[in-house]
C-alpha cells in the first residue's frame, strides 16, 4: 500500500474504529494500579531509524524489568534490522505486512490473537498519533496501555483508551520521549510523566560482523570493482524513500560526487533498486571508473552495514541509511529540513547534521501525520550548498585512516559496545 494510501485508511477507517472502541474503554486506571508488568509489547511500525533511536529505551526496560518478557510489534519489512539490534529474542518479535490491504487485515487478525494467546499485560505505543498502533494496543487485551496523547494540544484522535497518556512534547529529542513511555508505567501524574530531561550522552552502540564476513564480503566487492582497492570510499544516498521531500537535489550530488573523484575518491551510490535513475544521472554527470552504482547491490540491510565498515564516508538523506550508520563506525553527514535533527538526529559522535532553519520548517509533523504541505520546493534542502558540504566531507575524510580492508584487519577504529550478527 502507498503512504497517501495508508494516510486514508488511518483517517477514515481508524477514527471510526478509535470510537467504538472509545464506548468500551473509557479513560479509567482502576483495573490497572498496582500490575507488575511481565509480558511488555512495543509498538512500533514504519520507522526502521526510530528502532535505533529506541534502543535505550529497550535498555531503560530490561534495566527496570529485568524479569518481564520484551515483544516487539513491526511492519514485516523491518524485522531483518529489528533482529540485527538483537534486543529481543526473534520469537518475540511479531510483524504485520503492509503490502496490501488484504494481506494487512489478515495480518492484523492474526497478531490480534497472538497477542491474546501470549497474554500480554502492558503495550507501550511507540507510534505518533497513528490510529492503528492504538487499535492493535487496546485489542491485545493489555491493562497497562501506554501512548502519546495530545492532551490540550493539536493531535489526531486516536480513541480514549490509552490508560497511561503520555504527552508528546515537539522540543525533546524522540529517545526522550521514548523513555517516557517506559516511565509512564509506574506513574499515577497527569501528565503521566514530569521527569527533569538530562542532557545524557545517549549513543548507539556500534555492531559489527565476524573477520571472517567481513572478508568475504570485501572479496566480493574488490572482485566486482578492482579499481577501488586502495581508495577511500565515499557513499551517497540520493534517494528520499518513501518521502521524496526529504531529498537533497540531485544536482548537488552530482557536484559533490564529481568533485571527490576528481580530488581522488571513490564514490559509491547506494539505494533501492528504485534509485538506478538517480544513480545513472550521477554516473552520467562523473564519467568515471570510480563512481559506481551500488544501487540493488546489497541484497539486505545487513550487508549495507557490513559495507559501511569499510567505507569512509556517507553522506545521505535523512532516512534509515543515516542511523544504521551511527551503529558501525563510518563518519556520516545527514542532510534534514523538512524533519529535524532536534528531534530525530542520529545518535553517534561521527554524525554531522546540515540543517537551515526556515520559517515552515520542520514541515513534517507528528501533528500533520508526516503529510508536509509543501508543494515540493524544498528550499530547506535546498539552500545546503554542495561547497559546505565538500568542505565538511574533506575535514572527516583527511582524519580517516579507512582505506579499504585495512582498518579492519588492525581494529584501528573506537569502539563502542561490540555485537556479532
């Protein structure tokens, strides 16, 4: 299903639905108090860089309950990263496919009644203001429901059955709010939660793969592309998913692409098979043996984070790309406009964000369910020039030691919390 599609049938079905349920479960905390949460489920859909941005909020679960059972509700398209943070055990994890509306209503049927035969006790609902986390929360059958809540502020209805209503707050970075839905558990305030904010040092930990994959992927790749053996590679991700708003112009790829070839770089441009026509146009803009498309060439997110190993740099759109990159040591530069690093920024010290604050900016909301209404002329993206950009990327590239396998075989790079996939 499209996401303007999705958007229709979360507005016109979901608001219907929110209601009737609403009749049934009035906003009561009495056959709740005092439950000690054993079998806790997060919701959490779309967003495969909200996972990351979730970790310590599955840290603050296991730290705070240590002997409940942690399941995780996702779209069946990012369970394979899901698996790769390894937060939860893979039969702890339950996925619904979004593919079609036919499959999403049997899906949704069947995880309903999972959820019931687990006997789960407390949802946190990770989604912002999307109707459907809110159904699946109040049909699992839980006593403990929490989710974000406009309150007396803007926001989609979404029924009045969220027991533990946590207000959403657009000032506070999303890990934030995240940890207040865990604390929320607990708490008997309205709002649920008034905890001091600390400015914590909250940081992914970096994963990686074993030696021995990592040198057979390296094989493959120098077998497929001699030329970049001994080069440092730059990766660029022109695409905009799913969101096309959030794209740099690809003029300014193209110029920054050209740019490090000719100083001596390689370049690498990585995406979806759908993103073969931005690559080709940089290709076609490059004319050179070292600017290659990789495009469709990693076959899973696992294997793009296993060449962001020994990469040395990538610059992307916001997106996924960017913060799987902040659990592997490659340097990244972020471009955000429409969205905010504010609120959504990577959460790694190698994380550069270029953001220029305009007046209709961050368009892309919580409150307008991420429908921007900008009419595609996104000077927010726009106004980023390639020249800071090339400056940037040349200040990180002349730090970096990364060239080729090398690094990896003599472990030259800062580690952080290390895991094998």
């Amino acid at each position: 299903m499209n996401l303007d599609f999705q958007r229709r049938i979360d507005r016109i079905v979901g608001v219907f639905i929110c209601s009737l349920l609403s009749l049934f479960a009035p906003i009561t905390r009495g056959n709740s108090v005092g439950i000690k949460p054993q079998k806790i489920l997060i919701i959490l859909l779309s967003e495969m860089g909200s996972l990351v941005l979730a970790w310590q909020m599955f840290e603050n679960i296991k730290r705070e309950y240590g002997n409940s059972s942690i399941f995780v509700l996702l779209f069946e398209q990012n369970r394979e990263f899901l698996e790769i943070m390894n937060v939860v055990p893979s039969g702890n994890i339950l996925t619904v496919s979004n593919v079609s509306l036919k499959r999403f209503i049997i899906d949704s049927l069947r995880v309903v009644m999972k959820m019931r035969q687990i006997k789960i006790d407390t949802v946190l609902d990770c989604e912002l203001f999307s109707r459907i986390s809110s159904i699946y929360s109040f049909l699992s059958g839980a006593k403990i429901r929490a989710g974000f809540h406009p309150h007396t502020q803007e926001g989609l209805f979404r029924g009045n059955f969220i027991n533990r209503p946590v207000l959403y707050n657009p000032y506070h970075h999303i890990s934030q709010q995240f940890i207040n839905l865990v604390k929320a558990m607990d708490s008997d305030q309205v709002p649920t939660i008034k905890r001091p904010i600390k400015k914590e040092d909250f940081r992914t930990p970096f994963i990686t793969t074993s030696q021995q994959e990592m040198k057979g992927y390296w094989k493959r790749f120098i077998s497929d592309f001699p030329q970049l053996s001994e080069k440092k590679i730059v990766l660029l991700y022109p695409g905009g998913g799913l969101l096309p708003i959030r794209a740099w112009p690809i003029k300014n790829f193209c110029k920054v692409a050209e740019d490090l070839v000719q100083k001596g770089y390689a370049v690498g441009i990585i995406g979806m098979e759908g993103d073969r026509v931005l690559a080709g146009q940089i290709l076609s803009h490059c004319q050179s043996r070292n600017c290659i498309d990789l495009t469709g060439y990693t076959k899973s997110v696992r294997e793009l984070m296993i060449m962001f190993h020994f990469a040395s740099l990538l610059i992307t759109n916001d997106g996924g790309p960017g913060h799987f990159a902040a659990m592997t040591p490659i340097p990244n530069i972020i471009f955000y406009g429409p969205e905010t690093p504010v609120l959504y920024g990577a959460l790694n010290p190698n994380s550069s964000s270029f953001y220029i604050l305009l007046s209709c900016s961050p368009c892309l909301t919580a409150y307008n369910h991420r429908n921007s209404p900008c009419n595609g002329d996104n000077i927010c993206l726009k106004s980023i020039s390639p020249e800071s950009v090339l400056k940037k990327s040349y200040e990180i590239l002349e730090k970096s030691n990364f060239t080729g396998f090398n690094h990896l075989i003599n472990d030259s790079y800062s580690k952080g919390d290390l895991f094998d996939f």
